[in-house]
C-alpha cells in the first residue's frame, strides 16, 4: 500500500514540474538580449571575476548566530511545558544554558564577533 503511495506521489511530483516548466515555456515572454546575461549588481558595470575570496569572519558570524538562533528556538517549547516536568527540567535547560555561555564566551574570547 505504502509503495502504491509512493509511486503516485512521484509520478504526480514529475508531472507537476514537467507541466510548470511546459506552460512557463510556452506563454513566458521569448526576449533574447546580450545583456541579459550578465551579472548586474546595483546597476553598476561589473568588472573582472565575480569569484573574490570572502573573508572568513563573515561565514564564523553566520554560523555562530545560525547556532545561537536555533539554540533559541529549543528554549520556547521548554518554557511552555516546565511546570509539568519540574526540577529535572530547570536542570536540565540550565546545563544547557551553562553550555551555551560557554560557547559564547569561547567564541568571545576567540575574537570570533568582532569586525576586523
């Protein structure tokens, strides 16, 4: 039964993207221009490659405020049921409050979330 449902939901998952890509392709406006394929950037003239290094802060600071966003989230379902599992859960997120202050302080330390 399980497969039967999983055929249909492919065969309907690949006719919907073959008749989205069909009709887009056949009422979408057909203008071919040079300048359409190029890059634009705030309507400036793009010069030379538009692969530069990125400085390896920007992607540690994403990453670290991606963590402590998500880590964020975990804290609000807590809140909502804490009362109806009473000390073990107090101790419980304080040990992971205590964890992340740590890595905050780490990453502080590290001179992770500071612009250079």
């Amino acid at each position: 039964m399980y497969f039967t449902l999983f055929v249909t939901v492919l065969i309907t998952a690949a006719f919907l993207v073959v008749a989205a890509y069909a009709i887009a392709k056949w009422i979408g406006p057909r203008s071919y221009n040079p300048a359409k394929g190029e890059p634009y950037e705030c309507g400036i003239p793009t010069y030379g490659t538009s692969w530069l290094p990125v400085h390896i802060g920007y992607y540690l600071f994403a990453i670290l405020f991606l963590m402590f966003d998500v880590e964020t989230v975990f804290l609000y379902p807590w809140a909502v049921v804490v009362k109806n599992f009473g000390p073990l859960a107090l101790a419980t997120i304080g040990f992971f409050m205590l964890v992340l202050v740590f890595g905050l302080a780490y990453a502080w330390r590290k001179g992770a979330l500071e612009w250079k």
